[in-house]
C-alpha cells in the first residue's frame, strides 16, 4: 500500500527491526551490570546509530539514480 503512494520504507523498517533485536541485549548485558541509566542511554544511542545508518542508505540510493 505504502508503495503505491512513493513511499518506500523498507530500509527504515530493517534498521527499526535490528534495533528492537538488540533491546532484549541491553537488558540482559547492560543494565545488570552498569544500571538503567546507562542502558536507557545505551538504547537510545543504538537508536540514533541504525536512523544515521538508515539515513544514510537512503540517501545514497537516491542520490545514486
């Protein structure tokens, strides 16, 4: 559906995915052993770190056609 409006959301929905796969991660390796904070903060920098990668995927493909 989304494809028929130009809308092509396939690189964020991966980058969404494997962020969401290392969330169970922080819980098990960071929080334990260094607290929420740094855990909160842990999920949120891998976050922004698949959104810059996704980013960045997306705009070499359009910048490369």
């Amino acid at each position: 559906m989304l494809k028929r409006y130009g809308l092509e959301l396939d690189e964020m929905i991966v980058a969404l995915l494997i962020w969401l796969c290392t969330l169970p991660l922080i819980g098990i390796l960071i929080i334990p052993f260094l607290g929420w904070q740094v855990g909160l903060a842990a999920a949120i920098l891998l976050f922004i770190l698949a959104m810059i990668v996704c980013w960045g995927i997306c705009s070499w493909k359009i910048f490369r056609e």
